[in-house]
C-alpha cells in the first residue's frame, strides 16, 4: 500500500506542478467566463443605428402601411428603421431604383424596398447588408401586414390596426417536474449540451495524459526501474488513481469559478428582472453530483483502456495509430447523443444509457434533460462499475505483457493473445 501511495503522490506531483496544468487550470476558467460575458453581450446588444430605407410601391396603397408597421418597431427604446421616401407607381421604375442604387452606393441610403403591383410575386429588399438578418424578420412582417390590409380593403373589410388583427399569441413552455413549473427558455437544452461537451473533452483529455504518462517513462526506461521496486498492477493502478488526482484538483478550480460565475448570474438576473435571459438559468446539485460520479466512474473505464494502449506502445506515433480502440466508443457516444436529447425517455435512450462505454455521458444527459427512474440510474452504475472491474483486469494482463515489449507496434490480434497470458 505505501508503495502504491508513492506511485500516486509521485505522478500527481509531476502533474500538478507542470505549466500545462497551472496554465490549463487559469487559462480554461478565464475563456469560459470570457465566452459567457460575449454571449451575453451578443445577446443583448443591438445595433442603435436606424436603417434607412426607401418604399416602391408599384401597385400603390400599401407603401403607408408598411411604411406605419416599420416606423413603430423600436429595439431598446431606439426606432429600428427611418423612411426615407415612399414612391407609389412610379411611371419609370427602372429609374427610380436606378436613383436609389446611386444612393445605398453613396452612402445616404441603407436599402429600398420593392413592393411589385402583383402581389403574388416576391417582394424585394435591396441593401449592401445582406447578411443582417435581424431585419429580415420586421421588414418581412410589415409588408405581410400591408398586403393583408390591402387584400381586406379590396373586399369592403376596413380596419384601423391590421398589426393586432393578425398578431397571435406569444407561446411559452413550462418545465413540468416533482419540483414544480418553471419557465423554460432553452437553459436545459443550453445545460445539457455543455454537459455533453464537458464530459467528453475530459474524459478524452484525461485518458490520454494516461496513455501519454505511460507511454512517456516506457520510451525514457523509466519503467525498468520502476517495474523492478512495484507490481505492473501496482503501477497501472497508481498512474490511474494519480492522474485522478489531478482531475479532482483541476475540477476543484473550475467548480469554484462555475460557482463565482453562477452567483454573478444570479445577481445580474435579479437585477435584469424575471425576463432576464439569466434568470431561468439553475444547475441543480444533483446533477452535479450525478456528473461527478459518472465522470469518475467514465474516468476509470477509459484511463485504463488508455494505459494499456500506451504500455503495448513504443512511441508516440505508434499510440495514436493504435488509441482509435479507446477513442472509438466516446466518438460513437458524440454521434449518438441526439437521440438521447431529442426523446430522453424513449427505449433506445434508456438502452444506450445503460452501455457502460456511453452511460458516462448519456446518462448524465438524461438526468439534465428529465430525470430518469432511480432504478436505471442505479442499474447504470452497478453496470458501469462491473465493466469498469472488467476492463482494468484486461488492461492489467496488457500492460504486465507491453511495459517491457519493445519494436514494432502489436496487432490486435496479438493484444487478444496478451489477454490470456495467466
């Protein structure tokens, strides 16, 4: 046990005191946070300048209505649009947009709209930003609701605000759980991809600074010295439960700054209001808890898969050609997540949740989107952990063979030999 202990202490030292670490732990918190400020300034920003437009209406008697529709929309107390002109049917339309072309060109003139005399064909927005779609969706609005006024006059139908005849109902989705109802405004989705994404790049992340560690003192003949004082058992399980280590220390740092974050989201929801963007935001502690445990339970599986590719391993080159036998599953489990995210309570997904190689990650998508019967979560585990048992005892029998097998990468079919050394 004390020999373990130093295997342990030792690869964690060497870990935690790298560059790479102390940079990784700082640098990763600062781009998170960077990143979530930009959204939110994304977000919530919008341009103060009003579109300049100009109105060809070459059947006449709707350019005033959509010209009404685009004056009124305002985004953050500030007009949207600014009319410039209204032409209804002109007697030489190719000079007029010929006029208003020389006037987007010189600058006075954002975009003209044109607004043909049958209304069956496309109306068209002539404009040098073509790819500022949030216009699209007001201009598009406004000349619908001209045409729909037009259409009700033609048929003796008068109204005086077409926008509140034609205006349906806002939708809003309530989040049933045991807990009660809550507002949802795309937070589960938003939490349960990060979660994905999270899980995924850390196990993979961690698995291979595995292979990498084993694969590092295998090329230096470290490991003939080390083999010679511990048991290869003793040295897979301390390179393992070391670099576990590590990932607690690096996770510690990070929940600390998810937990700085979040209450400064809390503040600046209570601040913006229950319709701020912030204010539905809520990460349970439980799915916390339940993304640790499948973490570290998803850590041990493919840690050890990846210290057995880095001892049956000469050099570098070698592990990535031969690391696609642990990668394999986790890329599979990126392919599939949709099906879990689209239906979290379909048979496929409680059947794919339950695969120990993907239950690291799908099940924990499944508790952020709809927590699933305890049974199967418990059944996961229990699964999880037998696979893990499994999986370490065949990667011990490899890397007892491969820490000492030097030369020309092995075969599969010679890692399936290794296995049944006694």
């Amino acid at each position: 046990m004390h020999k373990l202990w130093l295997i342990i202490k030792r690869e964690y030292i060497t870990r935690v005191k790298t560059k790479g670490f102390v940079i990784g732990t700082l640098i990763v918190p600062l781009v998170g946070i960077g990143f979530t400020l930009f959204i939110v300034y994304l977000v919530g920003h919008q341009s103060s300048k009003a579109m300049r437009i100009s109105i060809v209406d070459n059947g006449g008697g709707i350019a005033p209505v959509v010209a009404s529709d685009l004056q009124f929309r305002q985004s953050n107390g500030k007009p949207q649009f600014t009319v410039e002109q209204l032409i209804e049917r002109p007697t030489d339309a190719n000079a007029v947009q010929k006029d208003l072309r020389a006037k987007i060109n010189a600058g006075t003139l954002d975009g003209y709209l044109v607004i043909p005399a049958d209304l069956s064909q496309s109306v068209e927005l002539h404009t040098k930003n073509s790819g500022n779609f949030s216009l699209l969706g007001p201009v598009s609005s406004a000349v619908n609701e001209g045409v729909v006024e037009a259409r009700l006059n033609a048929r003796g139908v008068h109204v005086e605000n077409v926008r509140d005849l034609v205006k349906g109902p806002d939708l809003q989705v309530i989040k049933v759980t045991k807990e009660g109802e809550s507002v949802e405004k795309g937070q589960t989705i938003g939490i349960a991809i990060a979660l994905v994404i999270l899980l995924y790049m850390s196990l993979l992340m961690y698995g291979i600074i595995t292979m990498r560690s084993v694969l590092e003192e295998k090329t230096t003949r470290t490991m003939e010295v080390l083999i010679s004082a511990v048991t290869p058992s003793q040295l897979l399980a301390g390179k393992i439960l070391g670099v576990a280590g590590v990932a607690v220390t690096q996770f510690l740092i990070w929940g600390a700054t998810i937990v700085l974050l979040g209450s400064y989201g809390v503040a600046m929801a209570a601040m913006g209001g229950a319709g701020s963007l912030l204010s539905g935001i809520h990460v349970p502690a439980s799915l916390m808890i339940c993304a640790v445990i499948y973490f570290f339970c998803g850590y041990f599986l493919y840690a050890s898969m990846f210290a057995a590719v880095g001892a049956a391993c000469s050099s570098e080159q070698d592990a990535q050609q031969l690391q696609w036998i642990a990668m394999a599953p986790l890329v599979f489990t990126m392919l599939i997540y949709s099906v879990v995210l689209n239906d979290s309570s379909s048979r496929l997904s409680v059947i794919l949740s339950e695969v120990p190689f993907f239950g690291p990650v799908l099940m924990p998508l499944r508790v952020s989107l709809q927590t699933p019967p305890l049974w199967q979560i418990a059944l996961s585990i229990a699964i999880l952990l037998l696979s893990i048992a499994i999986v370490i005892f065949g990667s011990a029998k490899i890397y007892r063979v491969g820490i000492l097998m030097y030369g020309k990468r092995p075969t599969l079919p010679e890692l399936v030999r290794w296995l049944r050394y006694s």
